[in-house]
C-alpha cells in the first residue's frame, strides 16, 4: 500500500494520549482523523459515559462498532480508537479487512494513571486507581494483538511520538 493511501487506527490504554498523538499525526500527513468517541457521541448527540449508564455497555460496544465501521468505510486515514474498542474482536476484524494498519500506543500504567489523573474527561468504567490497574492489567492482553507497538515514553512528548509513527510507517 502506498504512502498516501495507508490508513492508522490507534489502540491503546485510556490516558496514553491516543488523540493527541492522532491530532499530531493528522497535521504532519495533512490529512483528516477521526476520535471514534467523538464520533460517537456526535452520532449519538449525548456523551458516553450517559450512553453506558443508560443503555449498558453491550449495549455501547454495539453502537462502537456500527461507528467504526461506518467511519473505516469513509477511508479516514487516522483514527484514534477509545480504549476499550480494540477489546471486541469484531473491531479488529474490521480494522485488518480493510488494511488498515493498527498502532498500540504502549506505557505504564503509571503514565497513563497520571493523565487520566490530570484529565476532566469522565471515565465511567473506573472508579479509583485499583480499578484502573485492573482494568490496564486485562486490556494489555488484546492491545498486544496490534501489528505495531510504539512505547510512549514519558520523556516523550505526543508530536514525537506522531513524528516517529510518521516516519515508521508512513515512509515503509
């Protein structure tokens, strides 16, 4: 696949900084992303944590699903999954059957506790810390299942980081 038509979904843990890095990404390719938890909650007209509390996650999972599609279809070329989306393995089949490339942004729990620590974005599937380390512990297994990882090291900063995924795979 040739530069201008690779397409990127980015995985990883709430608080690695999936859409910063995708924001970055964005600018140096020139070319549209997509926040699929934006989308959906533009799509649904109300935000996520109200769409869990009101109709379940199943039920959630669900409507993710049917968005990523929908924008997978569009041929966006960067995408920034939310973390819990690369869990359903009907996600990952829709991502590898239509050659997108997928992107683990991997840290430590430590990195991505501090953020989501920092951040006022409403978390609904954690509570408190334990929760969140369980919860990281679980998820590592099905993001390790990307074609690419990248270590988001905290001396990093999310431009590099996008800079390096730029070059990495975009100039392969």
């Amino acid at each position: 696949m040739s530069q201008n038509q690779q397409r990127v979904v980015l995985t990883g843990f709430m608080g690695v900084g999936k859409s910063t890095v995708a924001r970055h990404l964005s600018y140096l390719l020139r070319t549209e992303k997509i926040d699929l938890d934006e989308y959906i909650e533009k799509n649904e007209k109300r935000p996520i944590p109200d769409i869990i509390a009101k109709d379940g996650i199943e039920a959630f999972r669900e409507i993710e699903t049917n968005c990523l599609s929908r924008i997978i279809k569009r041929g966006t070329r960067i995408i920034s999954l939310g973390g819990g989306a690369w869990l359903t393995e009907a996600n990952r089949e829709l991502v590898k059957s239509n050659g997108c490339t997928s992107v683990w942004l991997e840290s430590t729990f430590e990195h991505c506790w501090r953020n989501i620590s920092f951040s006022k974005k409403v978390r609904p599937l954690i509570k408190n810390r334990k929760q969140a380390k369980e919860l990281f512990e679980e998820r590592s297994r099905f993001y390790c299942l990307a074609e690419w990882h990248f270590i988001v090291n905290p001396g990093f900063n999310s431009f590099e980081i996008a800079k390096q995924i730029s070059s990495e795979i975009f100039t392969s």
